[in-house]
C-alpha cells in the first residue's frame, strides 16, 4: 500500500474541519429553500376564527405573500406595521399563525388591525415543518401559478421589500 | 456551599485525567512499571469525583435549589420528582455531565477488566480514555458549568422543564443514546492504543469486540427510544424525521455496524486490520461530531439545544484536537500493520467486506446530507436545505441491497465457500420469497415496491433459518443438544438479523398502508375512517401537577364492536406557558390508533387529527431485537475468559 493513502482521511478531515469553522457563527437572513421553485406543500389547517379547515384550495388565485408569525415573537411585532401598510397597498398576504395560542393571536390581530386575507393556525408547527421554517417571522413569496419563488427570513421593511417585490409578479 | 461541591469535584475530576491524560504514557515510554500502574487508580479517582458533582447537581434538583442557575432554568417546585431527576440532562450543561459520567463509567469498567489485557497495553488504553475526558471536562468548566449560581437575586421558582421532554421516554432516552455514543469511545480507545503500541494482533480484536457490541446494542436501545417518542410525544404520528439531531445518533449506528461486523473479520482471519482500526475511530469522531453539530447550533433543527458559537469553537477545536491527532497517528503507524492471513474472494469475509462497503457508503449519505447545506454555503453557492426526499431516494435502496447481503454472509464459510452449494440455496430461497410476498401484496393489494421489499424481507428470514436449520441437524447429536451448543454470539447474530428484518416490513408498511385525516368533530357526533368508527364522546377538564388540560374522550369500536376509548389532551404548562399535545394512543400489534386534539372551533367542536397506522410497532420491535441480539453476542462465553497468552 502506498503510504499516502494512509493520511487521506486526514486530508479529508482537515476540509471538514475548515468548512465547520467556517459556518461557526454564521447566520445570515437570507435563506433559499429546498421548496423553491416547488408548489406548496398540502395541508389542512383551521382558520384564525376557528370556523373551517382549509387546504391549498382557499389559498389565493393571484401572486401572495405567506406569512409566518405569532404573538410571541417580538420581532413580528415589529413587521407587523409594515405588513398593514403592505395590505393597504393592495398586496394579498395569507397568515400562518405558529405555534401560538388562539385567543392571543385573535386579539392581536383586532387591537393591532389585521393585514392578512386569510389567517391559518398552525399549532403544532406541523405546516411550519414542511415549509422548512426555523423561526417566526418568515416571509414566502407564492407566484400566480402557487410556486414558491421567494423564502425571506426576518421583519419585513421597506429596504428589504424595494429588493424582492419584484418576485411577486 | 454544596453547589460548590459540585464545582470543587470536577475540578478535581480534570486534574485525574490530566493526570490520567500524562502520566502512564510517559510510563509508557519510559517502560517505567511504576507509572503504567497509576493508570488504574487515576480512573477510579476521576471517576469518582464525576459521579459526586452529578450527585450534587441530582441533589440540587431534588431539593429545588434555584440559587443554581441551571436548576433554575431547567425545573420547578411543581414538577413531578421523576421529571426533576430527568432534568438533570434537560439542558446542555447538565446533558454534558451525563456525558462525561457515562464516559467515567466506561473508564471505570475497562479499568475492572484491565488484568485481561497485555500489562502495557491496558494502561495506555484507559490513558486515551483519560485524554477524552479531559477534553470533555475542561469544555464544561470553561464554558458550561452546570453549578453557576445565581447571586443575590434568587428566583423563587424554576422556569420548568421544557414540555416536550416531560415524559417517560425521555427520562430513558438521552442516557441509553449515550451509553452508546460514549461507549465507541472504547473501541476508539484500544484503536489508539493498538497504533501506539503496535500491538495489533487478532486478540486485539477479540476485546475490542464485546464492548463494541455493548455499545452498539445501547446506541440501538437509544435511537429507537427517541424514534418512538417523537412519535407519540410530537403528535405528528412521525417516527424519523432525519433531521440532524436523529441523523447525529444514527451515523455513530451505521459506522458502529460496519465496525462490529469488520471486528469479526479481523478476530477470525486477521485481515482489513488497518481498515478495521480506521472504522474503530470513524464510529467514535462521527459520535464526536454529532455531539459537535447538536451543541454549536451549526445546524438548526426541531429539537436542538440552545446554541452558542463560543462553544462552538471550544467543540471544534476539541474535534481538532482528537480526531485530527488520531488520524495524523493513524498515517504514521497503520502502514506497519500487515495481515497475517490471506483472503477469500469466496468465502465469509468477502461478504463481510461487502456489507462494510455498503455501510460506509450509508453512513456518508447521511453525514453529506447532514452537512451539505454548510459545505454548499461555504462554497459561495448560497443556502440550501436537504430534507426527508433525499435520504429516502439515497438511502433506501441501498440498505435494502444491504438487508438481501446480509441473509447470505452467515451462509457462507470462511476463506472459500463452494459457489454450488450456495447458489442452490440462495436460488430457492428467492424463488420461494418472491412468490410468497407476490401472494401476500397481491391479497392486500399492495403496490410493487412492497412486493420488492416483502421478497426481500423474506429471503433474509428463510436464509436466516435455513443456516440454524442446517447447523442443528448436521451431526449425530439430535437438534435440541446442538441448538443449545450454537453459541451466543451466533444466537445474537440471528436475532440482530431478524430485528433487522422486523424493522424494514414496520417502516414498509407503516409508509403504504397507513391512514391520516383531519376532521372536525363535535361531542356526539360520529365519523368512520379506515374501517373504524370514532365517536366523539366530549372534553373534560383535567388538572395535572404542573399543567391544566383539555382531555377528549373518543371512543372506538369496529363493526359494532367496541375497540378502546382514546383520550389525546391538550396541555397547558403554566410555569413556561407552552401548550403541548398529548396523543391518544391505541397500540396494536398489526395497528396503532392514533388521536390528537387540534384546535377549539365554533361551539364545542374541536379539530381532531386521527391516524390509523400500520405495524407501527414493528420498526421498534425490530429496533429491541436487535439490542437484544447485540447484547447476547457482547455476553458471550468466550470474551469473559481469560485471554489466550502469557499476559497474566
């Protein structure tokens, strides 16, 4: 056996090593999904006002946003006037409320006004799951054929939507 | 004063495996008997003062001392004793304890057998243990102690455990996975030591072998533990999810299966001895590495601890440190390890290679769809995400073709096995499984790919007996006399196989012929689903010790015949105002019901999502079975022998 061979895990290590170190304390907002470019994925889930388990059917024909949020994340609080304005401009957004307790999120949404066409609770997070969400707030832009074109992670302001509305055609 | 204790004990605990760490290398090197011999009691010693600082975190807990932050963070006066005692390991800290305990204890049991090893090999052996422990040590006192109080301002209560690891599985769960985790790290150990030493012949293998196979049996125990939990426990009716925590423990299993079946090779023919050592500490970096991926919060997942980058780096540089200076050892000292016998592209061990090429190719799939999304950003390719599609696209048919090798290796002799015999009896076997499972999908109607994965399953039953069958009748003794002479190993073997066996037709049919809707039901009111009838007889309010509840009662019968009343909760922690879903839950042997509460609706309506799943029970089933069969093969008589030789 020749004698290199024997220090090619090594070698094989050391790159590991680099590209660890290298992601240690990384975290930037911006994160494609796997699920660009595909469809959203099925669910059934109950309405805001506890009145009808949907699926993908109710979800807007047009270009929308989708929306992950809950009352217990500052950080949505934050988006959320940016959100309303967003709304009177005409832009359909569809809410999921994650992981989050009902009454809350409904008096959230009555004291705070409600940007959302449409808000699905999504208790268990199961939904939140195959979206491949890791935290609120999450924005998804869905095209007019329900493809998901856009993944954006963090509050929603005027800097970053100038840079991704386009999408939204 | 006796969180202090605590502290002051493993501080002491570093400075044994510091010691440890040093000085019977040095006694190593200088052949100086004296030194070797500290070996023994330094293991004792550190041992020791690990067990009391877990004991003074245990006794913090019980007593609800919240001046001690974790404490603090990771319990309540409200919270049941049991739950108290499972918090010790709710957090990071505390769970690097366990850790560093479970390690102790591994140390303190090969220090016991120490006298069945060769006088210079035994102590350079636990010197290696003493190494990682003083890895491990020094990371939790630099960084993470678990005996950080805080002062003057004590909490008058705990913020609680976190719901989802209040339950019985996980009080049992994280210990077992580590048992397992921890325990390569003896293989790892004698791996080293044998470089160091030299000394790698087949008897290094035979000892190598009953801990390998202990641990593995407890790394099975753990996986399949944490599978069964998330899936009744998440409320998904999801049983692996391969999200990078489950992946973390299950590339530790796959690598300890190659290293377990490679150990037989090299014990009984003295080949693959440098790639059987290269295994030994693949399957202990890779536990390494999963404990690294799970504590940086380089990856995020659904049941990740609290991630911190310092710790991070202190992690790395710990994986740096010891996989990076076994490997450098490794191709320094490997090449002067040469096997004594030839080998067989017929026989036993050709079959054996096979399954450890397949095995290694598994464990890679998973470590690169682990890491892909960090090697594709680092790159400059942007951020990706690998989910579930992926491991079962790569990783499916390759361990099928693995199971179908599997059933012929134990077939097949040493060195050469004649092609004829062999050949009539795979052909058989095949031919018989294929009609038997064509038969079986066809009266159930299930599709092509159960017929291809039943074929397979029962080829590897039929070969599995068919080679019992033909061991007991050789001979003139009667069956029953030579059953009972078979070893225990091979009894462990035949067992792991059929676990295997039992695991693939639970996950085949759980994912063809299982049944999932939600509904909205109001008190009263009926649905049938999947050939049974729930009727939703209503909610009642239900108080636990630390919880307030939704209970559900739902009552399930089959034409007219009453199956069992389900009662799946919602709860309500109040200390960390978390609502959590507790399943109603049916276990069959053929098939799980499965309810949980979803949302309150209009009126008294309530969303529910049921489940009827099939053979569920099967994967873990399989999974027990195969500890069990890991567990007969680790207590067989000939490891608890003396070892051949003039070692004594």
């Amino acid at each position: 056996m020749r004698k290199w061979v024997l220090f090619l895990p090594l070698i094989v290590f050391i790159g590991l090593g680099i590209v660890l170190y290298k992601q240690l304390g990384a975290n930037p907002e911006y994160m494609p999904s796997a699920l660009i470019g595909k469809p959203v994925p099925d669910f059934t889930l109950v309405t805001l006002q506890a009145d009808k388990v949907l699926d993908q059917s109710s979800l807007p024909k047009s270009a929308y946003l989708l929306n992950f949020w809950a009352t217990w994340c500052p950080t949505c609080e934050e988006e959320h006037a940016y959100l309303n304005q967003l709304a009177n401009q005409g832009v359909p957004i569809v809410g999921i409320d994650y992981k989050d307790d009902q009454k809350k999120a409904q008096q959230w949404l009555s004291i705070k006004s409600n940007p959302y066409q449409l808000v699905l609770m999504d208790e268990l997070g199961k939904f939140g799951v195959d979206m491949g969400v890791t935290g609120a707030p999450e924005t998804f832009i869905v095209n007019t054929k329900g493809i998901i074109v856009y993944r954006y992670q963090g509050a929603m302001d005027d800097v970053v939507w100038q840079k991704i509305k386009g999408y939204l055609q | 004063m006796i969180p202090e204790i605590g502290h002051f004990a493993l501080i002491l605990a570093l400075f044994f495996s510091l010691c440890l760490a040093v000085v019977p290398l040095i006694g190593y090197w200088q052949k100086n008997p004296t030194l070797l011999y500290t070996a023994r009691p330094l293991t004792f010693l550190m041992s020791f003062f690990v067990l009391v600082s877990f004991l003074v975190l245990a006794f913090a807990f019980m007593t609800d001392d919240f001046s001690v932050m974790y404490v603090s963070q990771n319990s309540n006066s409200h919270l049941p004793i049991w739950y108290k005692f499972s918090a010790i390991w709710g957090g990071h800290e505390g769970s690097l304890l366990l850790w560093v305990l479970i390690l102790s204890g591994w140390s303190s049991a090969v220090a016991l057998k120490i006298h069945t090893l060769p006088k210079d090999v035994g102590p350079v052996v636990l010197s290696v243990l003493g190494i990682v422990s003083l890895g491990f040590l020094s990371f939790m006192l630099f960084t993470s102690s678990p005996f950080v109080r805080l002062m003057p301002e004590i909490p008058t209560d705990g913020r609680d455990l976190n719901p989802l690891l209040q339950d019985i599985g996980l009080i049992i769960h994280p210990p077992m996975l580590y048992m397992g985790y921890v325990g390569f790290s003896v293989a790892f150990a004698f791996a080293i030591a044998a470089l160091i030493t030299g000394n790698l012949n087949s008897s290094w293998a035979r000892w190598t072998r009953p801990w390998t196979s202990l641990s593995w049996a407890f790394l099975t125990l753990g996986i399949t533990l944490g599978s069964w939990w998330a899936y009744y426990e998440l409320g998904w009716g999801g049983w692996w999810f391969w999200d990078p925590v489950e992946n973390a423990s299950f590339m530790p299993w796959l690598a300890g299966t190659a290293l377990v079946h490679s150990l037989a090779v090299t014990e009984k023919r003295g080949v693959f001895k440098s790639w059987t050592v290269l295994l030994a500490i693949f399957t202990f970096s890779l536990s390494l590495l999963g404990t690294f991926l799970v504590r940086s919060g380089v990856l995020t997942s659904v049941h990740a601890f609290a991630a911190d980058p310092t710790r991070g780096i202190y992690i790395l540089a710990l994986l740096i440190v010891l996989i990076g200076g076994s490997l450098l050892l490794y191709g320094f000292r490997a090449g002067q390890v040469r096997g004594s016998a030839t080998f067989g592209m017929t026989g036993r061990e050709a079959w054996l290679l096979l399954n450890n090429i397949l095995l290694t190719v598994l464990t890679l799939t998973v470590l690169l769809g682990t890491l892909y999304p960090l090697i594709f950003e680092v790159l400059g390719l942007g951020r990706i995400s690998v989910g579930a599609p992926y491991f079962n696209t790569v990783f499916s048919p390759i361990a099928l073709l693995l199971i179908v090798f599997m059933a012929v290796g134990p077939l097949s002799k040493w060195h050469k096995t004649k092609a004829s015999v062999l050949l009539k009896a795979c052909l058989f076997a095949a031919l018989l499984s294929i009609v038997l499972a064509g038969a079986v999908s066809y009266v159930n109607s299930l599709g092509s790919l159960a017929w291809l994965t039943l074929s397979v399953a029962f080829w590897a039953v039929l070969l599995t007996f068919k080679d019992w069958f033909d061991k007991v009748s050789a001979g003139t003794k009667g069956i029953i006399p030579r059953a009972r002479q078979l070893p225990r190993n091979y009894y462990g073997m035949m067992l792991a196989h059929l676990g295997m066996v039992v695991t693939l037709i639970g996950i085949l049919l759980v994912s063809t012929s299982s049944y999932e809707s939600t509904l909205k039901l109001s008190p009263g009111e009926s649905v049938s689903f999947a050939g049974y009838e729930f009727h939703f007889d209503g909610i009642s309010h239900v108080e636990g010790p630390n919880y307030i509840a939704d209970s559900g009662e739902i009552s399930v019968s089959k034409q007219g015949r009453f199956v069992t009343l389900l009662t799946p909760e919602k709860r309500f922690y109040s200390a960390s105002r978390q609502v959590m879903t507790e399943a109603g839950l049916d276990a069959g042997f053929t098939r799980d019901l499965y309810v949980s509460l979803g949302e309150k609706l209009e009126g008294d309506a309530w969303s529910v999502r049921i489940y009827v799943k099939a053979f569920v029970r099967w994967i873990w089933l399989g999974g027990l079975m195969m500890m069990c069969g890991g567990l007969l093969s680790a207590l067989d008589k000939r490891y608890s022998t003396k070892v051949r030789g003039n070692n004594a």
